[in-house]
C-alpha cells in the first residue's frame, strides 16, 4: 500500500492499494461511493468486483486506484495487474463479462480525474491498460483516458458493438404511445392477450432475499432448455455464474422476472439495477414455446410495465444489437474496446491489439473464424 499527495490538488490524497485482502480496508467506504456516483453501472460496486476476485475470475492481482477528499472517498478505479513477457498490463476487474466499466467518481470532484491520470504516469502502475468495455457514454473513463493521452499514452479505440437501450422516466402507456405505432401497440397487446387466453399465465418478480439458490437453478433450467444452449450460453447452470447473480440480489442489485404457463417455467429475466437504471444480464425462454406463444415479448412488456411504474429512467438491453433489441429500444450507445500503452513494450503491444481488433471487424474473416470455433467445439 502506499499513499501519494497529489501535486493537482491538495485536498485530495492518492491511496494504491494492491492485493484482495485491501478492500476490507476501505469496502465501506466504497460502497458509500457508490451511493453517490449516480451514473455508475452497479459493475463497479463492490459486489461485483468481490465475486470476480474472491472466484479467482481474473488474471493477475487486484490493483485499487483510490482518491480521498479528506475521510470520504471520492474516486476508485479496480484494476487486475498482470505481466505478458516484461509489459504490465492492467484490464478493469470483471474483464469478460458484458458489462460497462471504467472509473468510479464523485462528480462533485471533477478534478479526480486529472490527479489519477498524474499518479498512472508518475508511478508508471502499467504500461499498457486495455478494455473492452468503454461505453461511449462514460464521460468520466473516457476524460481519464484523454488525459492519458495528453500524457504520453498512445490511446487507440475500436468501436465493439452498439447496445440498445430504453430511455423511459414516463408511464408504460407514454412509453407505447411516444415509441410504438397505433399498429405495433395494438399488436403488442394482441399478442399478451393470446398467451392469457385459457393458460394459467403468472409474471412474478422476485428481489433479495426472495432470490434463492433455488431460484436461479430455476432459471438455468430456461437457459439449458433455450437457443442459448445452442450457442453455448447458457451460464447459470456454472457455479460461479450462480455465486455472482445470488449475491448481487442478497446485495440488493439483482431481480429476476419468472413467467410461467399453467404452472411450467416458461421464460426469465434477471436484470441489475442501480440509481433508477437496469440493465439486463441474462435472459430466455424454453424453445417449446418459440413458435406457439411470444412469452419473450410478453415477459419484455411486463418488465418494462413494472420498472416504468417505480419511476425507472432507463433500461439497457445490454451488449450486442440485434432486432428485438431494437424493436422495444429509443436509444443506443456504443461500446468500445481499448487500449492505452507507454515506452515501447507498451506501445507495441497496444499495435497488436489494435490490428488483431480492427481484422476482427472483417465480416468474412470474423465469419470464418466462428465457424472453425463452432466445428472445434462440437468435436470435442
């Protein structure tokens, strides 16, 4: 641990903390934070960081980026450190998982930005930082990386894929009404009164403590049983997959929608929330039903009726576009993958990066590359 007084601003001290057993230090303090930083995606709260450390889900060993305003701490960055041959290379804790991730600030304290910026480049903590998942609309990771720039860092960014969301702040009837044709409603709602004639239809919510360990193996039975089966997707039926989703509902993170017909689960949805904003992590629904009943589009309805009616101002349908995405979205932000190096390990490594992501947007090549990936996996 060491701590470094910033040249910026001198109400504001510079904490590195390396290792998992730091967060007891400061865990607190870090979920008080969060608290504040009302734009923050909840994978930058503390429990989700903490299953990804405490699960052995990263390479390398956790580094904390920590800026206190006297006793209040009002900025963190979770980094997982590594070395490839003599580069240090840093990725955000959580790195694989689709998820939006970067910086964790006050935006009270503005200037937090610049001081970790000076304390990467006077420390040199790594000589290359790469990422994933940088949302076009984290304003605050992107002024960090920015600021890297301006220091010296080559910064270079590949845009990832587009992910749809909801921008809502109004009742479920303005929603359909602002969003949707007098066509598309009334076809909306045909197709909900269908699934509801002569079945035994019920759309339960569940948060807390009413999410069991029963309950998500409940779900993982809807994956297995889904087309992301097919597609190899289907992870809740992983323990680690059920240790992060049954501590992110005890930690008051995580809902799950379970639709089922005359009895028999038919179709979930578990969704993260934060500061009024969720954001769907895994969702399906059995094939038995893809043809006969929209029970995904009528589960999509129910949860965007609910969330309208506690006041929720957006809802993301997370990473990845696609049609049914689109059909119930009104907005999109894109999300990037990044990478930032120094000195000339750094650098290059950051060039290979950059080009092995650039020809992965080669659709042929991208195409190809799938299918061999498909044909492996089924041999084995």
């Amino acid at each position: 641990m060491s701590e470094i007084n910033s040249q910026q601003d001198q109400q504001i001290n510079l904490q590195i903390v390396k290792g998992e057993k730091g967060i007891s230090e400061f865990g607190e303090d870090w979920d008080d934070l969060f608290a504040r930083a009302v734009d923050a995606p909840p994978y930058l709260s503390r429990p989700w960081v903490n299953v990804f450390i405490n699960e052995g889900q990263l390479s390398g060993i956790p580094l904390f980026v920590l800026a206190w305003s006297g006793d209040k701490l009002v900025g963190l960055i979770p980094l997982a450190l590594c070395k490839f041959m003599t580069v240090k290379v840093a990725r955000p804790i959580s790195t694989g998982e689709a998820s939006y991730l970067g910086l964790l600030l006050d935006a009270d304290y503005p200037s937090v930005v610049e001081c970790i910026a000076d304390l990467i480049t006077s420390q040199k903590l790594f000589d290359l930082y790469c990422s994933a998942d940088l949302s076009s609309e984290d304003a605050v990771t992107n002024d960090l990386l920015n600021k890297l720039s301006q220091r010296g860092y080559s910064c270079r960014k590949v845009p990832r894929v587009l992910c749809p969301y909801v921008q809502l702040g109004c009742s479920f009837e303005d929603y359909l009404k602002n969003n949707k044709s007098r066509q598309s409603r009334q076809k909306l709602l045909r197709k909900e009164r269908k699934l509801y004639k002569d079945r035994d239809v019920k759309v339960e919510c569940y948060s807390g403590s009413e999410i069991t360990r029963e309950l998500i193996r409940r779900a993982a039975l809807i994956q297995q049983e889904s087309w992301l089966k097919r597609r190899g997707a289907a992870v809740l039926v992983e323990p680690f997959y059920e240790k992060l989703s049954l501590k992110m509902a005890e930690e008051g993170f995580g809902r799950i929608w379970l639709l089922t017909i005359n009895g028999e689960d038919a179709a979930f949805t578990y969704v993260l929330s934060a500061h009024k904003r969720y954001y769907y992590q895994w969702m399906a629904f059995k094939l038995k039903y893809a043809t006969s009943l929209s029970v995904g589009v009528v589960l999509i309805m129910a949860t965007i009726r609910k969330i309208c009616e506690e006041g929720t101002l957006s809802c993301s349908f997370g990473h990845v576009d696609s049609e049914w995405k689109r059909r119930w979205a009104n907005k999109c932000c894109e999300v990037d993958r990044v990478v930032v190096g120094r000195g000339f390990g750094g650098r290059l490594l950051a060039v290979c990066y950059f080009i092995i992501w650039r020809w992965s947007k080669v659709k042929w090549l991208n195409t190809l590359y799938r299918r061999m990936k498909n044909i492996s996996s089924r041999s084995n």
